[in-house]
C-alpha cells in the first residue's frame, strides 16, 4: 500500500536536517515571511516565480563566468557595473547572482506583424535571437589602438526611421577611428532578416573585427561551436544559425573558453576555422583590412526563420509585413518641440511593432501576455485609430478566459476582469463598432467571477465587501486587499452594464450597475474604516497599508478610470503625498521592487494633475521626455544615478504607451458626457507664429483632428471631426487664454484674442 504524499512527515525531515547541517529553518524563515503579507490563496504567481528562477539561473552563470574573466571584452552593462570606477558599479560580495541591474537598456527593430526581434545595446552589441548570443564590431591597428565599442564611455546612437523602415544606428569614435552600424530587419523571399551594416573609417591602416560573442545584455548566452564555410562567406553557430557576409574577410579566428576571448588572439592568433567548446564559451571574430582615409563597408545578414526552435515557438505573421499600410490610419502629432515629436513617433512604432496579434509590453525580458499591460497598450493603440489591429487582439482574450469566467494572466493578481471589461467598452466607442454577442457573454462571465470572487461585505473587517488579498500589480507590494483591484473592477462593471444596454439586455444591465454601485460602496466604507491608520484623506493602497509608494496604484481612479471627480480630495491629496515623499529629482520613484523611475507611473501622477488643471503635470511631461533613451525607448524602471534601466525589460512598451496618452490629454481628453480640449498644451507652443495638429485621434466620441495656429495676439483653432464623431460638449481651455465651451455641431473653428 502506497502513502499518499501529505501523509509524509515532510516539516519534521526538512526542520531535521536543516538543524543537522546548522542551518536556518527554511520553513520558519517562510512562514514568517508570509506574516508580513495578508493572507492570500495565491503567495506568489507560478508565471512570476518561474520568470524568477529563470533569470537568476543566467546571473548565476554570470557569477562564474564574468568575475573571473574581466580581461574579456563583455557587453556595455557588464564593462560599467564592474568598474570600480564607475557610478554604475555594484559590490558582489554576498550576491548569489550577477545580473544587469545598471544599465537594461536596449531597442529593437523588426517589422510590423512579426514577433521575431532582433535587439541593440547602447554601444550597438547586436543580439539577433530571442535571447542568444551577439555580433559586435571592434575596430584596431598593429600598435595595440583599440576602439571597442562596450568599453566607449560616450556614444551616439539614434532610432532611425520613415514611413517604410526602421534602424537603431549607433556611432563610437576613439583615436582616430569610428565606427558606425545600422541595424534593421529587411525582407527577404517574404522571410525576416536582420541586416547590419558596418562603416569603418580610420586614420591609418587598421582591421576591423566582426566577433561573434556568448553574451548579450543580460548576460552569458552558449555558443557550443562556431564554424566558417570554404568560402568564408557563412557563419554556422550551434550548427543551426547562419550568418552571411557580403564579403569574405581576410582573416577568421576562433577561441574557446578554455582558451580565453577571441579579442586576445586578434593581433597574433593564427588562422581557424572553427572551434567547439564544451563550456560553451567559443568566440569567433571575422577581420577585414581597412585602408587609412577610404572608408570600409562591411554588410551581414541573418534570416530570423534561421533557429527552428524559435520558428516553430512564434509564427512570424500572418500577412506580409510593411511599415507604410501599419503607419497610414495612425495618429499624427506635429508640435514645435522636434523632441516631444519624435518620442511620439518612436512610441507609435514601439506599439505597433510589439502587436503582432499578442502585446508584448518588451521584446526580451517582456516577451509574453499579460492582461494588464496588454490593456494599457491597447488603450493607447484605440486613440491612435489602430482599431483593426486592436479588434484582432480582442478576438482572442476569451480564449485566455478560464471556466470561472477569470480572464488568467497570473494566479494571485485580481485586476485583470476589470480591465478587459473597460478596454472592450472603450474599443466599442471610440472604434465605432458594436459588442459582438460572444464578446458581451465573456464580459458578462467576467462581471459574475467578480461577484462570486469578492470577500463578504458583512462584518466590520477593513477589507469587507473587497477583492481578495492578492499579488495585485507586483510593483506594488507585499499580497494585500489592493484598491487597484477594485477600482479596475467598479469601472469594468460601470462599462460592461452600458454594452449590455445597447444590446438590449436590460436586466444584465441593472444587475452590473447594482453590482458596480455595491462595490464602490464598500471601497469608500473601507477608506473611511481605514482612514485612522494613515491619518490624512488619502487613497493608500490597501485599508491595511499606511501611505507609501504603493499608493501610486490607487490613482487609478482618477487616471484612466475617472471614477473619482478631477477635484476629489482625495485623490488630489495622494498626488501630493507621491509628489513630497516618492518622487526623485522630478520623477516617481518606486521603492517597491522596482527601486527605480517609472516613466509610465510619473506619467498616471501627470495625468490627475492635468485633469485638475494643476500646470505641474507638463514638469512631469518634460522631466520624462529627459529620462528616455536616445531610440526614445524608456526601461520600466530607471536607475536614479546612472539613468540606465535597473528593473525589467529595457524597452517597455506600457511607458510608450502613457507617452501617447499624455499627448493626446494635452489636446483632448474625455471627461464626463464631453471632451476638454488644449487644456495641458504648453505655453510656448501658442507663441507667435507656432503651429500644432494632432488627429485624427480617437476619443469615446469619435475621430478628431485639431490645428492651432498662433498669432501675434490671437490663438486660432480649428478641428475636424471623423465620420462617425458623436458631438459632445467641448470645452476649450488653451492655457493664459479664456476657456469657450461649443455646443453647436456646425462649429469648427474658434478664434482666442488677447
């Protein structure tokens, strides 16, 4: 007879030896961890925990391969954070793992409908495969001159683009030699390829050197072996992956682990041609000659369809890709500021590419689904008209709904229901296009998991009538009753009720709105219970939490959901308290996991003050603006002293996407039954002679496009509406102007004097 598991004294054995080898009880070390967080039925996501063991497995390779090889040439992250010299180092004394925790910056470049990304470092370390290994460039001569692109301590690197492509360049110069690279993803044969282009100029005679390299920016990556073909035009590594050269080099070199780094052989190693290693170390490099005053081109190229693994893992597409039909129905913003501009237009294309048919909110670390971050995104894509590739997203979130009616990113996190059952309703207006009925029954199933899921509202407990304790947005803390939850879910009831309206479904209709109104009335019997806890008329995070960054989820009520008035107390208080205690040199700072600046969490704090008129949210707008990139990329979080990415994945697609809310808020914002509009632009732009346009942009409403034209002593605005815009009430405030309210639909322009 077999013992089921539990009857098995597994606590007594593992107490036993952990006492026999001296040694913490890991099962008290736990159980009092699990003191500091509410109660929960989930303590932390399987998805998260799995992501966790994944990258701290490649920091523990980090730890033994890096440290004690530092006379390797190692990505730009790793070269900064272990010079002891440098703001971005970081002691290793007691820390298991070696991870990027400085500078987690990169871009990608691809084609729009493709989900294979190549990406590109700051100094321009190329990593063509979903985390693989890399293509670098090096540049020296015979008496030991070296530009090494991840040793550069200044670079200049640009997102290149028009309505038909898309390139990262970068740019490194030392000692009388440079080295420009330009990365992008061509088709060929109707497949995906990643094309770089090398240009080399230099003073003198010199050789550069294209190496192959088992890293990339988070670290070690295996290349097993590396082979060049007879005719030194192919690069085979791991016997899979093919790299073309337009021309064969004069040289190739190879090197194993064992060995040490291919960059030591360069000057005297002999010729080789291929090199295995077991550690899984090799390195190769192909050198080409390069003649004093006549620039060098070198070209590579490397089908992205070339891994079969990844090929098989992510179908590329389901029509041919092509940056001008992705592009021609979107949003155009056209303001003085060239800055403020191009941010724009590198998030339009950021969006777009990481919408395939999925929303990846990164191209590495972020490569996967989740709700929350898909909502976000989407909320964006909707204002910008990208309405057909939004419909085909939704078509598949009831897919991702489970039996209980949960739409399932992670166990433990309950914001999810809300956030589909708002995003639908948002689709539905702003695209013009009605709630197909199979859409309406997963809401509706939506709607009944949240009645069933919430705790019980009788009682005196803080957290009566609530969502469950629970992991919430991860950035928030220790598994508590979030309000972030419950907001989501109030607005998802509110949005739900109004679509089963106009399907005629009146009673689902009354049932939702009782249920939103019941919620609502126990989030603000529970802020008031709670209120003696933090002393102040705040929204913290949960009823159990004093004020702390945490709160910064709760604003959520007043951006995007509107739940609260924009002069709520309440949430203006919040604002106030992030903006004392939790900002950092202009920014919000979130202690909480991330430890770093969020662009797309100072961006929500802008956003309430806009709609109170507080003029302190353009402050925030340019203090972002600062903080991105020079592809005009932001890392979900941001290192306060190095200002490179120290959390997540270096090119979040969530703060591209507030990006182009906060711009389409400056111009126009819904609020209540109308639209507010010019209420957040910013002085300078209505100088004398400026111009601006923005459209058409989508709101609740329908389609604008609105233009502004400056005058000496006059402000003239004008707008368009789409086909199907419902005229509102509109509000017109440009700032130091006077505010004029339009209600006849026949009115299409307004003429502001002095």
């Amino acid at each position: 007879m077999r013992l089921p598991w539990r009857w098995l004294p597994w606590k007594f054995v593992i107490r036993r030896l952990a006492r026999a080898h001296g040694v913490l009880d890991p099962l008290s070390l736990v159980s009092q961890i699990f003191k500091l967080a509410q109660p929960s039925e989930v303590a932390a996501p399987m998805e998260l925990v799995r992501g966790w063991v994944v990258f701290h497995a490649r920091g523990l390779l980090n730890t033994r391969a890096i440290q004690s090889n530092l006379d390797w040439i190692w990505p730009y992250w790793v070269q900064r954070q272990f010079d002891p010299g440098d703001t971005s180092f970081l002691p290793r004394a007691f820390s298991i793992t070696h991870v990027n925790l400085t500078h987690r910056n990169w871009t990608a470049v691809g084609l729009p409908d493709c989900v294979l990304y190549p990406i590109v470092d700051p100094r321009g370390l190329v990593t063509p495969f979903f985390d693989g290994w890399s293509l670098d460039g090096w540049v020296f001569d015979d008496t030991d001159q070296w530009l090494l692109p991840p040793k550069a301590k200044q670079a200049t690197q640009n997102l290149v683009y028009d309505d038909r492509a898309m390139a990262v360049e970068t740019l490194v110069e030392n000692a009388g030699m440079s080295l420009r690279s330009t990365v992008d993803v061509i088709l060929e044969n109707n497949d995906p390829v990643c094309r770089l282009r090398y240009l080399i100029r230099t003073d003198r005679r010199a050789r550069f050197a294209l190496a192959l390299r088992p890293c990339n920016p988070e670290g070690v990556s295996i290349v097993r072996s590396v082979s060049m073909s007879s005719d030194k035009k192919k690069w085979s590594v791991n016997d899979v992956s093919c790299i073309r050269f337009d021309t064969a080099p004069s040289r190739h070199l190879t090197s194993t682990y064992q060995q040490g780094d291919v960059y030591r052989r360069l000057l005297y190693g002999k010729e080789q041609r291929k090199a295995v290693c077991k550690a899984g170390l090799a390195s190769a490099a192909a050198v080409y000659d390069v003649k004093p005053g006549v620039p060098k081109e070198v070209e590579v190229r490397i089908s992205l369809l070339d891994e079969p693994e990844l090929g098989a893992a992510f179908p590329t597409r389901r029509r041919s890709p092509d940056w001008s039909e992705a592009l021609r129905k979107a949003c155009k913003l056209d303001v003085p500021d060239q800055r403020i501009r191009f941010l724009f237009d590198a998030a339009v294309r950021s969006i777009i590419l990481h919408a395939p048919l999925e929303i990846y909110p990164g191209p590495y670390t972020y490569k996967r689904f989740w709700f929350r971050d898909a909502v976000m995104i989407l909320n964006a894509m909707i204002s910008l008209g990208l309405h057909d590739r939004c419909e085909r997203t939704l078509e598949f979130f009831p897919e991702r709904q489970n039996h209980a009616g949960f739409f399932h990113s992670q166990e433990g996190e309950w914001d999810s229901n809300g956030q589909v059952m708002w995003i639908f309703r948002r689709f539905c207006d702003a695209a013009d296009r009605p709630c197909r009925p199979e859409w309406l029954k997963s809401l509706i199933e939506a709607a009944r998991w949240i009645k069933r899921k919430r705790t019980s509202a009788a009682g005196d407990h803080l957290h009566a009538g609530l969502l469950p304790a629970g992991f919430s947005a991860e950035h928030l803390g220790n598994n508590d009753y979030y309000y972030w939850d419950d907001f989501w879910s109030v607005a998802g009831l509110r949005e739900t009720a109004v679509l089963c309206d106009r399907r005629g479904d009146y009673s689902s209709a009354r049932a939702l709105r009782a249920e939103a109104v019941h919620l609502m009335r126990c989030i603000e019997k529970s802020l008031e219970r709670s209120r003696s806890l933090r002393n102040c008329d705040a929204l913290p995070a949960s009823p159990y939490r004093r004020m702390d960054a945490g709160a910064v989820g709760s604003i959520v009520a007043g951006y995007p959901l509107q739940l609260l008035s924009p002069q709520d107390s309440r949430l203006k208080n919040t604002v106030e308290f992030l903006m004392k205690e939790c900002f950092f040199q202009g920014a919000f700072f979130q202690d909480m996991v991330h430890s770093g600046i969020n662009a797309y969490l100072s961006l929500h704090c802008a956003q309430v003050l806009l709609r109170a008129g507080d003029p302190r949210s353009l402050e925030i707008l340019t203090k972002t603006a600062e903080l991105a990139s020079p592809t005009g990329q932001w890392p979900e979080a941001i290192h306060p002293r190095t200002l490179g990415g120290c959390m997540g994945d270096g090119q979040h697609i969530w703060a591209a996407a507030e990006w182009i809310m906060m711009l389409k808020h400056l111009f126009v914002r819904e609020e209540g039954e109308g639209l507010v509009l010019l209420q957040g632009i910013p002085a300078e732009w209505t100088l004398p002679g400026q111009t601006c346009e923005i459209g058409p942009v989508y709101t609740d409403f329908g389609p604008l496009t609105i233009r502004l034209q400056a005058e000496s002593r006059a402000l003239k605005v004008s707008w368009e509406p789409g086909g199907h815009l419902r005229q509102p009430t509109m509000d017109f405030r440009p700032p130091g102007w006077e505010s004029v309210r339009v209600t006849d639909p026949d009115t299409r322009e307004l003429t502001f004097s002095r």
